[in-house]
C-alpha cells in the first residue's frame, strides 16, 4: 500500500537549543537524529522578526526543521547579506501542506506579518508512485504567500536512500509551480549528485529519509540558492559548524553545479532574488 508521506504525522514540538528565539521548530518521526550541534549564529529575537531585513517563514513536516535547517540557511543567508538582519521562522507545528492550510496558528503567522519568501515543503505524494494527491491546498499557499508579497518556494523532499524516486517528486512540484508560479528547488537533484561525487558521505540519518546533519546543511544550501541566486561556493566557510570546512566546501561545490544544470528559478523568473 502506498504511503501518503515518509514522516507519521505530527511529532512533539522540539527547540533546538542554539540560542536563535527566533525560530520556532517542529519535527515529526519517533527516532530522529539530534539537531544539537548545528551551527550557533546571532538571530534577532521573535519580537522582532517582523523588523528584520529579511523575512524567511518554513512550512512543512520533519524534513523542514531536523537537523537544524532553518538555523544552517539563516546563518547562509547573513553571511551572504552583511549588514541585513535576518529571522528565519518556522510554522509551530509539523504537518502536510493541506493540513497547514486549515491550520489556525500557521494562517495567523502567515497572514500576521509580512514575509520576504515563504518555503512551502509537504506535499503529500504517493510513495509507490501508484496514487496521486490533491495540490489544490499546496496552490493556494503558494497563491496567498504571493498576495502577501512574499517570494514563493516549493520545497520538495529528497529522495530516501537507494530510492530512484527525484524526478517524480520533482515533477509533481514543478506541477504546482505551473499553476502558480513559484521557485522550485531542485533538492532531490543536489543529494543524488553529492552521493555520486562523495559516497562516503553521511547525507541521510539512521532511517534513511530523514537528513543527517551534512544533509541538512546540503538543503540549506540549495535552499539558499533557490531564494538568492548567489552561487553556493561565494559563501564563506561557516563556523562554528558541525560541519567539516571540507566538506562544507564540497556541498557547496554540489549546489552550485547543480543549479547551473537545473535553474530553481525557472518558475519565478519575474521574482526578485532576496
């Protein structure tokens, strides 16, 4: 039988302890790894996100908030924009997009302020590829980030380990984007090149879906990418990190490469670039 998603539902609430007020986490799974040791960088705190230059809010399940994501892209996207403060923020609670959309805490902190882009990461697929889901719901967020004014970014989720499934989950968003419009970032493309260059690398955690810590900065990367247009390899080395300066530099190497082959902004080209 297909599977609708590859995290159950909804996990307790899990704060990483970085010291970033303003991001507030939700993760889903039973045994997901740690987000203990990404890196620690400065954030304005929650009361004024909505003051800072830059305004990211993540929608999403696990695969948003695991491993310290959000922490791994602002601190990116600070480094890239000296002098900008920058809040990334996510939705307090870990659902698919369709759950989202009725979700009362997430339309109030979508509608209650006013955001720079919105990342928007699950959307229900079929696992097996034999069935198909509604986008309608994933349509209307992105429709209601752009009435906001906010750059719209589909988020779809990488594949799991030995799985050939990218393209299908690629595609399925590339979908959404061509009935509005929105950047789509092509993250199962950047993993399947980064296990082809560096096999040894532990992109996924123990159960093979969700992203060890280099997956996650992986995702930042193509993320951050997809939102600015900066070339991943321009960042500087970020530090502190749990990440290696090696292999940072070969994860920024993988980005870069990738979305020269793969431009994330095929479905946004009128959008300016944060």
């Amino acid at each position: 039988m297909a599977r609708r998603s590859r995290c159950s539902r909804r996990w307790p609430h899990l704060l990483l302890a970085l010291g970033l007020a303003s991001l507030t986490l939700a993760a889903c799974g039973g045994a997901g790894p740690s987000a203990s040791a990404t890196p620690s960088t400065p954030s304005p705190p929650a009361s004024t996100t909505a003051g800072a230059d830059i305004r990211v809010l993540m929608m999403g399940n696990s695969h948003t908030s695991v491993n310290g994501l959000p922490q791994r892209l602002q601190a990116m996207l600070l480094a890239a924009r000296p002098g900008k403060t920058v809040a990334v923020t996510v939705a307090p609670d870990s659902l698919f997009l369709d759950e989202h959309l009725l979700n009362t805490r997430t339309l109030q902190l979508l509608e209650g302020q006013t955001w720079s882009a919105v990342i928007l990461q699950a959307q229900k697929y079929s696992t097996s590829g034999l069935n198909t889901y509604p986008t309608q719901e994933a349509e209307t967020l992105v429709r209601m980030a752009r009435q906001s004014k906010a750059l719209p970014v589909l988020f779809p989720e990488w594949p799991r380990r030995e799985v050939a499934e990218t393209d299908r989950i690629y595609n399925l968003h590339v979908s959404i984007a061509r009935k509005e419009p929105a950047c789509v970032a092509p993250m199962g493309q950047a993993w399947d090149l980064a296990a082809q260059r560096h096999p040894g690398l532990e992109l996924y955690a123990a159960d093979g879906n969700h992203a060890a810590p280099a997956g996650a900065h992986l995702s930042a990367l193509i993320l951050f990418a997809t939102l600015t247009s900066v070339p991943p390899n321009s960042l500087p080395t970020l530090s502190p990190s749990d990440i290696p300066a090696a292999v940072q530099e070969q994860l920024k190497q993988v980005v870069t490469d990738t979305v020269q082959t793969l431009a994330p902004r095929t479905h946004c080209l009128a959008d300016t670039p944060l």
